[in-house]
C-alpha cells in the first residue's frame, strides 16, 4: 500500500482534507497577517507574491492539506507531507501556518496528532524542518514530543537557510 499524501482526516476540533485551487482566497485571508511569518525563514509569505509562490508550490506537491475548524468549517491553516522516503521509512511533516486565532497549543497539537497517526502507518520517523530562530514553532515541537537531532541548511527561495531537524519516532511516540 501506498503513502497517501493527501487523506482526509478528521479530530475533535480540526477537519484536514486536501488543498484544492478554490481554497486559495480563503487560504489567503489567514496567510495575509505579517504576524504569523514574524519568525518565519520566509517573510514574504503575507505578501501576494510570496504566499502566490507557496500556494503554487503547496499545489504542485500534491501532498498539502488544509486546517479546517470543525465548528466553524473555516480554513485556518495548511500543512503537508514532504521528502517522503520509502526505503528510509522517513517522513517530513511542515509548510505548517494557522491562524494567529488557532495559536496557543490544542489546534496545533490535534493537526500534528492526526498527521502524525497517518504518516505512522507507513512510516518510521518524521522529520520537522524549524528555521533556527522560529522559537514560537521550536516550542510548539518541543511539546508535541520531537526532539532536536541536528542543525543544518536547507534550501528557501534560492537560499540556504539553517534550520533545527526535529524527529519523532512513530513506534514509541505517544500524543501529548
């Protein structure tokens, strides 16, 4: 069987379904605030160049949800799979936002939950990319229960940006 990158998932807060081209203006409405990229690698991601350019990307990689608040059924956020290593049993989930309104813990905690719980059925471990000085992310991985492993570069917009690799091992992860 194999890795679906784009199931349909459902919590108690959050519906999480694959990113369609029509979800762009509401996808926009959340990305558009400056606050949710203030720590961000990316920066431009709340102005309509750079957020048209991670859209587009999200779109190509076929492997990009949407958060989906239950109650409301409102887009607040998105997040995907990505480098998906077969032989490696290796997974990264990110490209994660939310809404400033979904920050303090329970939302992002169900969205890693449930993508986590699904990537497990395949995979061994999965990968977070933070950029180094993303400390609200840092902590928000910190307390999901992924581990700091390394710092390295990875590529962003045609620049090699450093980053903390975070890793939970799905055989014994347990969610917080």
């Amino acid at each position: 069987m194999e890795f679906d990158l784009q199931p349909q998932l459902r919590g108690e807060r959050l519906i999480l379904r694959p990113l369609q081209a029509s979800d762009r203006q509401p996808l926009w409405e959340v990305a558009r605030d400056p606050l949710l990229w203030a720590q961000h690698p990316d920066k431009t991601r709340h102005e309509p160049e750079g957020f048209a350019r991670f859209f587009e990307g999200s779109l190509e990689s076929r492997s990009a949800l949407v958060v989906v608040d239950a109650a409301s059924e409102q887009i607040i956020g998105s997040a995907r799979y990505y480098d998906w290593d077969p032989e490696l049993r290796e997974v990264a989930i990110g490209y994660t936002f939310l809404a400033r309104s979904a920050w303090g813990g329970a939302v992002n905690r169900e969205l890693k939950q449930l993508m986590i719980g699904h990537a497990a059925r395949w995979a061994e471990r999965v990968w977070f990319h933070v950029g180094k000085h993303n400390l609200r992310s840092r902590r928000a991985m910190e307390k999901i229960g992924a581990t700091a492993q390394f710092e390295g570069p990875r590529p962003l917009n045609g620049e090699m940006i450093p980053f903390i690799y975070y890793r939970i091992d799905t055989a014994g992860w347990r969610p917080s």
